[in-house]
C-alpha cells in the first residue's frame, strides 16, 4: 500500500543510515521499525516475575531475626557511648 508520511528530519536521517548500514532498502527499514515498535507495544511482558527463594535460617528456637536490628542499633550505641567517654575522659 502506497502511503504519504511525514517524518521529522532526525528520525528520516536516523532510518536512512540504518539502511546504508545494513543495505536495506529505506522502504524495508521502516516498515521493520515500525513492525517492531507497534509489536513490541501490543506484545505482553514475557518476562516472568522475580521470586525470592526463601530458605530456613537455622536459628534457634526463641530467637526473634525481627530484633537483630534492635540488637545492632543496640551495640552501636554502646560503642558510640564507649567512644564518647573516651574522648571526655582525655580532655579533663
């Protein structure tokens, strides 16, 4: 079928070296792009979702992985205190 478009100037200029670079016709280039682009729209993601893998800790019976954050801000802030002190103690 015989069609008149109009195409910006960089998008011609685009699909005119993609048909010298691949010696293809411009007439064949452009219904390619235009195939894969309307295509690749229509078409449905084919990736499939990421599933996490969960595997079993091997933690005791009675200890919560909920509080190891509790447990690590708890430890920062002794230490922090410990540097703290430290550093006061040498300026007196």
């Amino acid at each position: 079928m015989r069609t008149t478009v109009t195409l910006d100037r960089d998008l011609e200029q685009i699909l005119r070296e993609t048909a010298v670079r691949t010696r293809k016709p411009f007439k064949k280039v452009l219904n390619e792009t235009l195939r894969s682009a309307l295509e690749s729209k229509l078409r449905p993601d084919k990736t499939e979702p990421f599933v996490v893998q969960a595997k079993p800790m091997g933690l005791r019976t009675g200890l919560d992985p909920a509080g190891f954050n509790q447990l690590s801000d708890d430890l920062e802030a002794e230490a922090h205190l410990e540097t703290t002190r430290h550093l006061l103690s040498q300026r007196s």
